[in-house]
C-alpha cells in the first residue's frame, strides 16, 4: 500500500466520502461496512475492505492508481492499459468495448467499480452472481471528479490517499487560479473526431479553470455534440485544442482561417487525461494554463508554496504528454482512431468514463 500520512481530522462528514478541503480522512472514518446508493439505486453494501477489485473503466484505474492502491486492482480494461503496472493485472475486456464477464468472475473480486457506460445487463449479470458491483453517476464537473476520487477511496478502504490526492489536486488547481485571476480570456475550441465538449462537460469546466472561454458552449451545444463549420468560422477560436489520438488539425478552410491556425496557437492533450474524469486531469488544465497565460502562470508557480510538491503517487505516476503543436494541419488519428471515431459520441455523450 503506498504511503498515508497520519493526520488529525477535524470534522467527519456522517457520509464519510467528503471531507472538509484540505483534511485527510482519518482510518476511523474508513470503517467497514459501508453502504452507499449507487447509480442504478442500489443499495450497495462492501462489507469488509476490498483486497481484490476489478476496475471496468479506465478512469476508476487511474484513481485508484492515484490514491495509492494500485496493488489491490487484479483486473481492468484494455483502455487502463496506458498506466505504469497494467501489465500485472489481467484485462477484462470483451470485443470493442463490452466486458468479459467471465473474465471478472474467475477474478474473484471482493468490489467491482463500473462506469456507467457499461451495460444494465452486464452489472446484473455480475451481481447475480453475488459480485459487490458500485456503478458511478455522471461526472460533469471537476467537483465531481474529487467526489468521485474520495469516494473510490472509501469503497476500498483507501481515505488518506484519495483525501491526499485531492489535496494536491485542490494545490496544483490554486496556481492556475492564481493564473488567470483577472486575465483576459481567450477563445478555445477542442476537436476531437469532428466532436466538441459543451457545457453540462467536466471538459468545459476544464477549458474555463485553465483561463479560457469554451467556443462550443457559446454557440450554446451541450454536452458532447458534432461541431458543424458555422461554429468554426462565427467562434473564430484564438486557440484549438485536441487530444493525442488525432492530434492533427481537421482539414478545410473553416479551420485554417482561424486565428488558432493562423498563430500557430494548437495544444494536444494526452487523451488519457483530458478524456477521463480522474485526478489526472489536473495536467491538462495545467497545460492549458499555461499555453493562455504563459507568463501569469510561470509567475503564479514561482509564488506558490504548496504544502505537496507532485502527484500524491509513488508509484505509476506518467509524466504529462500533452503539447503544444504549432501549426498542425491535416488529416491523422492515433491508433485507436477507428473505434473512436465510431463510438465517440456514444462514450462521450454520457462522459462516464
């Protein structure tokens, strides 16, 4: 298990999933049972701290790779497999996006923790055979995100590290504030697959906290929605930003009569972090800051004396690849571009990954 630092808590919320900011949950308030609603209106009951969980997303992984129980995952899907380890833990995906059943069942877990993206019918299937199955509600903001982190931590047992994990995400987060306070704020637009993230998006909230307006919720889409070309051209963005599975500029002249491509202003982001609502999603909010208001936030870091200095991770922490790209034009999609492409709204539109 990696490290917990002792801490004194000064106030336990009776749900034991909340903390107040910047407090650790003790131990005490990890006790088992523990029993929470989940999205599907289950009353689901861990009845002893978990030594064996399955994850179904890739967004469950990483948390719990972050909060520092990663040794406690024996299973996870193929899309976890970019963190540092997955390879000492059996994948349980089926074909394209469905889960292996069986391969979940023969894993023996004490918790499964399952997006909402995965089927009615495999999560009954699952708990009909007396698997413990907690299916999460939407993330549509980074409070979810934190809820969502803190409440992973207590299903398995794991408080001090998702309350650490939070705290470095609440201390990273104060320096892009800092950033940005009163700055001016240019226009963004992320493209993915001829997609854009609205409002109602955790994504949205992403591009505002890194000190931008999101041009796909001014011309008022919500949700995750196909971006025709009269957004492109009446938003104008001052900056493009995209993910690492097509990190090139979409092709015509409504894109390269932006002022993004006319300045040379594009940022790719790690699909891995802007795609997926998980404590990782601090570097791309960081990495956007910092490519709006590249002075402001070099100042803000300089300033800034976080208690946490890095990631709350001794293990399987990756280094952020996101990039700026100046200048990236035509066509090109990453290796999983193909099944993306066709399941991107259907994933996305929900944002449960």
């Amino acid at each position: 298990m990696r490290f917990h630092a002792t801490l004194v808590v000064g106030l336990l919320v009776a749900a034991a999933i909340a903390p107040a900011a910047g407090v650790a949950q003790s131990d005490a308030s990890c006790a088992f049972p523990f029993e929470r609603t989940d999205a599907t209106g289950t009353q689901v009951a861990v009845q002893e701290e978990p030594e064996r969980v399955v994850t179904l997303s890739p967004s469950a992984a990483q948390t719990m790779w972050e909060i520092g129980a990663r040794e406690k995952v024996v299973g996870a899907s193929k899309f976890a497999a970019y963190l540092e380890g997955y390879e000492a833990v059996e994948n349980v995906s089926g074909a394209g996006r469905a889960i292996n059943s069986e391969e979940v069942l023969a894993l023996e877990p004490d918790l499964v923790l399952a997006p909402n993206i995965v089927q009615n019918e495999t999560v009954r299937a699952l708990r009909g055979a007396n698997l413990t199955v907690y299916r999460f509600h939407d993330a549509e903001s980074i409070a979810d995100v934190k809820a969502k982190t803190r409440l992973i931590g207590r299903l398995t047992g794991e408080c001090a590290g998702a309350g650490e994990t939070v705290d470095w995400m609440d201390e990273r987060l104060a320096v892009v504030d800092e950033a940005t306070a009163g700055a001016d704020r240019p226009t963004a637009l992320y493209v993915f697959f001829g997609y854009t993230a609205g409002s109602e998006t955790f994504i949205h909230e992403m591009i505002e906290r890194a000190g931008a307006e999101n041009g796909a919720a001014a011309a008022e889409i919500e949700g995750f929605a196909q971006i025709s070309e009269e957004v492109v051209v009446d938003q104008n963005p001052d900056w493009l930003l995209l993910n690492s599975d097509a990190p090139q500029v979409p092709t015509g002249p409504e894109y390269n009569a932006t002022t993004a491509v006319q300045a040379d202003q594009v940022v790719v982001l790690d699909r891995n972090y802007i795609s997926q609502p998980a404590p990782r999603i601090v570097y791309p909010i960081e990495r956007m800051a910092k490519a709006f208001h590249p002075e402001a936030y070099a100042a803000a870091n300089a300033t800034e004396t976080p208690t946490t200095t890095q990631a709350p991770t001794t293990t399987g922490a990756a280094t952020p690849t996101d990039t700026v790209t100046p200048g990236a034009n035509g066509p090109g999609f990453g290796p999983l571009a193909a099944g993306l492409a066709i399941a991107a709204l259907a994933l996305l539109a929900r944002r449960r990954w």
